[in-house]
C-alpha cells in the first residue's frame, strides 16, 4: 500500500486515471464529500437535493436514493430544530401542562 500510495501521488488524478484506463486497468476517482456532490453524473441522477432551513437557508442533502416513478420521495421539511417538539413529547408521555413548565422553568 505504501508503495502505491507513493507512486501515484506523483501523478494529477486525471493523469493516472488516463494512464490506467489506457492499460485497460478498471479504476475511478475516490471523491471527497464537496467533489462528489459537485460531479456531473451525481447531478444527472438527481442525487442531491436541497430544502430550506429555517435558521441555515438553503441545505443541500443527499435524495433519497429509491426513485419510484409512480411515488417519488422527497425531502419536503428539515429535521426539527432542538426541543421543537419537546413539548408534545413530554404530553404523549402523559406529563401534565403544569409538570412541562415546570421542567421548562427549572
């Protein structure tokens, strides 16, 4: 592993893909998280998406990954800001009104 790793970063990435693809050795690049989100055929599959945060604006995320013809899922709201649903939760649990102000108090 050493070695290899030692060898191929004396080459541009596009440069040995080039090499190896030529040698008929199958090979890809291995992206980081911004490059992959940034490639053209990530694009073309629809495989990031992106919604409106209330407090971070434009989020991009990634689709989900099931596409469904007839049914397609979407990403339509952001995950709950912290303690947002705090309240209904302690109620299902079946604390009283006074008992969450309480807890909210203390």
């Amino acid at each position: 592993f050493e070695k290899v790793n030692a060898e191929t970063k004396k080459f541009a990435t596009q440069d040995l893909l080039a090499r190896l693809l030529a040698a008929d050795i199958w090979c890809a690049e291995v992206k980081d998280i911004r490059s992959a989100a940034e490639d053209p055929q990530v694009t073309h599959m629809g495989m990031i998406t992106s919604y409106d945060h209330p407090r971070g604006g434009t989020v991009r995320v990634v689709a989900p990954a099931v596409k469904m013809s007839e049914t397609p899922a979407t990403i339509e709201r952001p995950a709950p800001l912290v303690g947002q649903h705090g309240r209904e939760i302690l109620a299902e649990f079946g604390l009283s009104r006074d008992e969450i102000a309480a807890l909210e108090a203390s």
